[in-house]
C-alpha cells in the first residue's frame, strides 16, 4: 500500500488479533546463519522488513521459504560474505549479519544500516563488544569489514548504553565463543529474550533471562530447532493507543500479559482504563479520558527508557491518545532526538501541542483534530498518523504508508475487521 484514505470518526469495536513481533524476528533470521541445519520459524509477519532480511540471507547463500507466517532457513553452504550496499539500506538489523558470518566464515564486509530515521543510533556497542570477543574492525572506509580468522574468546563485558541491537549482536557472538561471555547492561525487552530462547533451544547456554546481566557459556556447536516468535506489543500498544483516540472498545488477542504492566500504568495516567487478562487486553468503548495529576497537583510526566520503562516505539502513538484526554501532559523523549518531530503534523490537524525541544512536548486536550493529507515519516509516527486520522474530523490521506507495513501486518485488513473506514489509494 502506498497510501490510505480514511474517514474519521466512525464507530470502532471488535477484535483484533496481535502478530509476531516484529523486533524479534528480524534478529532471529541472522541467528539462523549460526547453523548449518534447518531453522524454523513460526508466527512471523509478513511486513516489509522481514522480506529485507529473508532477501539478505538468501544473497548470502542460505535457502529460505516463507509460507503461512513460517520460515523455515538452512544456511549449509554460504557463498559470500559481503551484504550489498542497498539491502543494507533498507533495514537496520542488516548490521546483525556480523556475527554469524563471522562465527561461521571469519569474515564480513557490510554498510552502515538504515531503518528509521528517528536520531542518532550508535553503533559503538557493537564494535567494543565484537572487538572485545576478538574481531578486528576496519570502519574507517566504507563498506565495514570484519574479520575474526580464530573462535571468539569469552569476555566481561559492560555495555555505555541498555542498546537492544548491540546486545543481540553480543549474544550471537558470544554463544559459540570459547569460554564464558557476561554482557552487562543488556537490554532486557521481551524481543531479547525470546531471541535468547530461540539460541538455547539451539543448543546455547544463556543465564539471566528478562534480566540486565546475561551470562553465556559458549559452546561448540549450535543445531537446528524450531520456534515460535513471540507476539507484538508494540502492534498491541498502537491498538490501545487506537481505543484511547476514538473511545473504541476493542479486544486485543494473542497477547502476553506481563508485557503490559507499564503500558497500563501510562494510559491510567491518561484515564484509559483496560482489563489485562492472560492472553487478551479489553477495553470498554466510550470512556472519557481525564488527565490523572501528579502529586502535588502538577503536570504528569510520560517519558521512555529501556524495559521494563516504557517503550520509545510506543511514544508516537500515546501522544495521539493524548490529544484526545482532558487535562495537560508533558512527553519527554529521552532515547531518539527526532522521534517526536512529526507533532508538527498534529498541530496542523488541530492538536493543542507545544514544542519545547527535541525532545520534549507538552499536550493539552482535548483537541478537536481536522482531516488532512500527510506523510508517514517512520513507523510508529505513520501509525500515530494513521490512528490522529480515524481520531479526526472528515476525511484524511495519509501517504508514504508502506513505511508502516514495515512493522505492522496486514494493518488495513485488521482495521477494516473491526469497522474502521479505511481503504489504500
């Protein structure tokens, strides 16, 4: 789909049904060049992102199919070490192909990776770490090249910054490592720790599970297995986030509860309320929403930080949700210095939002918001989009929406199920 119009202010209710999770399968595809045997995958979307990675393990040399959200990949005979220049583009997980091609051919030559442009995103993690394990670096000229010509050697490391994709490189690296690899600081998101179960059902040894201190005891070899990736809750947060602007009620399937404690103690602060069972969320329809102060009758601060704080992927679309609750909220970006750029497009559909810095905003509500035409800059700012345009008055045009089927599994076959006026151009 390239772009969807939509009319706002219709009537919402109904189920929807939660995907694989999108930041979890992406690494698990690299992983899958660790061994020579046979891997699959269940419950992977079928977004534009996991096709990059499935085209890039096949330029390596790996046979893949992807039927029926399963994968399944074998990596018996790699034909090269070099990922092209454009597929390295399209996704930024392309840089998680080091590892494996380095523990399987001692080598590797790749270019920065793309993805979304929300800020600065450093890849120093990935250096100190690789380089600590043994690889020699040269990333002064473009492509990258890595060589480890010997087995990685075990190390302690600690890690500046909680970096999700820095600790998953870490993780493939060090599972075959000689020795035992602590990596300090990790990220602790429910994608790395499902990446880390599918690594011990391979054959891996990984203490430290959920925690922000993993423990690998590296072993020889790692076999072939089967898994199923665990659900989306950033695609379940944006349906919350959905319910929250449009006073929908709406059941939200195939969840894990525990992935939600925090998400629902921000959108009580927003005055949504939701019942979290073990494997679903439901929301009643037509609540009002009430800002909750603070202590002390001050203004409620919603900011992001690694798990188990609240997500920076789920900042965009709370801060729609926001624009539709009574009462003022200050949002403050910590991670991404551009994510929150795209409330310029809030503020001209009508929405009471001031810019104090690139980081940080301040909404006030409600906010009779207007049908427009407009981009979707990223992924989670299109789906915030998408979600201000069924909140808004009239009809919208919101373009450039491939970049939300990056993330998000047939989004307008979901929406059309639960009775929202969507359809592509």
């Amino acid at each position: 789909m390239n772009s969807c119009i939509i009319e706002g202010r219709q009537p919402l209710k109904g189920s929807l049904r939660v995907s694989g999770n999108k930041n979890a399968v992406l690494p698990m595809i690299a992983a899958c060049l660790l061994t020579d045997e046979k891997m699959t995958l269940h419950n992977v979307p079928k977004i534009l992102d996991v096709e990059v990675m499935l085209i890039i393990a096949e330029t390596l040399g790996a046979d893949v199919s992807f039927n029926a959200n399963t994968v399944t990949i074998q990596a018996g005979n790699l034909k090269t070490t070099h990922i092209p220049r454009d597929l390295c583009n399209r996704v930024r997980t392309s840089l998680l192909f080091a590892a494996p091609l380095l523990v399987r051919c001692g080598d590797v030559s790749l270019w920065p990776p793309g993805g979304d442009v929300i800020g600065r995103r450093r890849l120093d993690g990935h250096f100190y770490g690789l380089k600590s394990l043994g690889a020699t670096i040269k990333s002064e000229d473009l492509p990258f090249h890595m060589s480890a010509p010997e087995r990685f050697r075990g190390r302690d490391l600690f890690l500046d910054e909680a970096s999700v994709t820095a600790t998953e490189q870490l993780l493939l690296a060090a599972v075959t490592a000689q020795g035992e690899t602590i990596i300090r600081n990790a990220a602790s998101e429910p994608h790395v720790t499902d990446l880390a179960e599918m690594l011990i059902k391979m054959g891996a040894e990984i203490t430290g599970l959920g925690s922000n201190t993993l423990t690998i005891q590296g072993v020889e070899k790692l076999h072939g297995t089967e898994h199923s990736v665990v659900s989306d809750h950033i695609e379940a947060g944006s349906y919350i986030a959905l319910a929250a602007a449009t006073g929908s009620e709406l059941e939200i399937t195939g969840v894990v509860s525990r992935h939600f404690w925090m998400t629902r103690r921000i959108f009580e602060r927003l005055g949504l309320h939701f019942e979290l069972e073990p494997d679903r969320i439901v929301i009643p329809g037509g609540q009002q929403m009430v800002i909750k102060k603070d202590f002390g009758n001050a203004v409620p601060i919603i900011s992001d930080g690694p798990w188990p704080q609240y997500p920076s992927d789920m900042m965009s679309c709370t801060i729609v949700a926001a624009t539709q609750a009574e009462g003022t909220v200050l949002f403050f970006e910590k991670m991404f210095e551009s994510r929150i750029y795209f409330v310029d497009r809030l503020i001209s559909m009508g929405a009471n939002i001031i810019v104090c810095d690139p980081h940080r905003a301040v909404i006030s509500g409600p906010a009779k918001l207007r049908g427009m035409t407009l981009p979707s800059p990223d992924i989670r700012a299109g789906m915030a989009m998408l979600i201000a345009a069924f909140a808004a008055h009239g009809r919208s045009h919101i373009m450039n929406t491939d970049m939300i089927a990056r993330g998000y599994e047939d989004l307008v076959g979901k929406l059309q199920g639960i009775g929202a006026a969507i359809e592509t151009d």
